[in-house]
C-alpha cells in the first residue's frame, strides 16, 4: 500500500505535457487575377494613323496621330458669348470634339475608335446643342483605310500608315 501511495504521489509530481496544437488549416491556392496589360502590349512600336474627322460638310480634324500601347487622343472645345444679351443673360455657343484612338488586347491590328463631337444650335436667345457620337472597334490593317459614320453626319476615316 506504501509503494502504491509513493508511485501516486510520484505520478502526480511528474511534468503533464501540453495538448498537442491544433492542426493548421488546409491551404488554397487562390490564383491570380490575369494581369490588365498584356506585357506583349507594351512591346508593340506605335504605328502612325491618319485621321479625318468632319461633320456637316466641314472637316473637324485632319491630323496623324502615333498610337502607342496606351493610344492616342486628341481634345478641342470651344465656348463664346452668343450674339445678344438675352432675359436669363448672355447666350453662349460652344463646340467641342473628342477622339481616342486605342490598341485592343485581343489583336495588334483591332483599335477602338471613339469620338464625339458637339456643335450649337438655334439663334438669338434660342440656342442649344446637338451632339453626335460613335464608338466602335476597327481592324486597321497597315496600308488600310477604315470609315465610322455616325449620326448627324459625323464620319471618322482612319488610314494606318
């Protein structure tokens, strides 16, 4: 009985070792999202493209712009008081276009072509304004001419040189 009591008190001065942690939970892989620019993307020389906008029988812009990996734009407006003063004050006229040329990811020969242009309307102390937009993507071949027509007689030619 003596040896029992000793092995118990001797059991009960020993170190009890800690419960074992816990098990790490599973690890998923999470992909990662696709990169937005195409490193290809970045790599293509830009390439020269003649524009033509016009609209109501005048041309808007003629120039050539060089479109890069992050496209090309061009911007004008034009704001001016309007011929008389008017009971809600000075009447104004303006004029503005918008072009952006940019390259698509899907093929170095796609671009997407936007433009908008804004012209007033009306006389005297009845004026406003209309606008005409497109936006579309194109397949400009080099040596190739592309047509957009949009509303109001808005056309864009693209010659990729």
């Amino acid at each position: 009985m003596i040896e029992f009591a000793l092995l118990a008190v001797a059991a009960a001065t020993q170190p009890v070792a800690p419960p074992a942690p816990p098990a790490p939970p599973p690890v998923i892989p999470i992909p990662a999202p696709p990169s937005p620019v195409r490193p290809d993307r970045l790599l293509r020389p830009p390439v020269a493209v003649q524009v033509r906008v016009s609209g109501a029988g005048r041309v808007l812009f003629a120039d050539t712009l060089r479109v890069g990996p992050i496209g090309a734009n061009f911007q004008q407006s034009q704001r001016e008081a309007g011929e008389q003063l008017c009971s809600t004050g000075l009447s104004t006229s303006s004029r503005n276009l918008q072009l952006s040329v940019q390259p698509t990811y899907d093929n170095a020969e796609r671009y997407r072509v936007s433009v908008s242009w804004s012209r007033p309307v009306g006389s005297g102390c009845d004026v406003g304004s209309r606008t005409a937009s497109a936006d579309q993507s194109v397949l400009l071949p080099p040596g190739q001419t592309v047509r957009i027509e949009g509303d109001g007689g808005l056309l864009v030619e693209l010659t990729r040189r």
